[in-house]
C-alpha cells in the first residue's frame, strides 16, 4: 500500500492510499488544502484540527450544493425526456394539400384558342405588309 505525502494548510500529512489511486488522493488533498488556505486567509494559524473540520466542512457545503443542482437537472432531464416519450407516441397527420387538375376539355379549348390567335396575327402580319 504506497505512501503519499500530502499538504494542507501548510502542513504536511502522509497517508496510505490503495495502489493507482495516488492521483485521486492528490486531487482531494488539493481541494482540502484549497479550502484551507481561504480558511487561513481569513482567520489566520488555527488547530490543525478545527483547519481540517473547517475546511472540510466547507468541501462538504459545496458537494451538498453541487448534489442538489444534480438532482434538480436530473429532475429537469426526466421531464423532457417524459415530454419526448410522449411526442413518440403522437401520430402526426401529414398536411393533405390538394393539387387542382386542369380537365382535358379545357386544355382541348386553350389550345385551339391559341391556334385561333396564331392564325389571325399571321393574318394581321400579311395584311400589315
């Protein structure tokens, strides 16, 4: 089981951690120690022990904090993931647009009236010239 040395508040400490964990146990150390020094900043030398219950005290009001605003996103989450669920099972009804079709007759028609149109603008030219 390795030994690592740590410090906190300035003062040192080793502590026996698991093998590959010693990372974490400087990570931790960091934030215990961070926190302590606001502690130090603020009130000056204290007992190691009331630095260490304050400063850990402090680690664990912000965790809290950090927790709640967890449960409060993973609240949120449910939501809209309960909003989408409920989205799935809507069937939505494509729009039915309806396209108007022009009858042959019609088309019949137009076409002999633009042949008629042709044929007296030829007839308007060749009077015209």
């Amino acid at each position: 089981m390795p030994e690592v040395q740590i410090t906190i508040g300035g003062r040192q400490f080793e502590v026996a951690c698991q093998e590959g964990e010693e990372s974490y146990l400087h990570s931790a150390a960091k934030m215990l120690d961070d926190e302590a020094q606001v502690l130090s900043d603020q009130v000056g030398r204290m007992p190691e022990a009331r630095m260490l219950l304050m400063a850990g005290l402090l680690l664990a009001d912000k965790t809290a904090s950090v927790e709640d605003r967890m449960a409060e996103v993973k609240a949120e989450l449910a939501e809209r993931e309960a909003e989408l669920a409920g989205l799935r099972n809507v069937k939505i009804e494509p729009e039915r647009v309806e396209v108007p079709v022009v009858p042959q007759s019609v088309k019949d028609t137009l076409a002999e009236l633009a042949a008629r149109a042709e044929a007296l603008a030829a007839e308007v030219e060749e009077k015209s010239a």
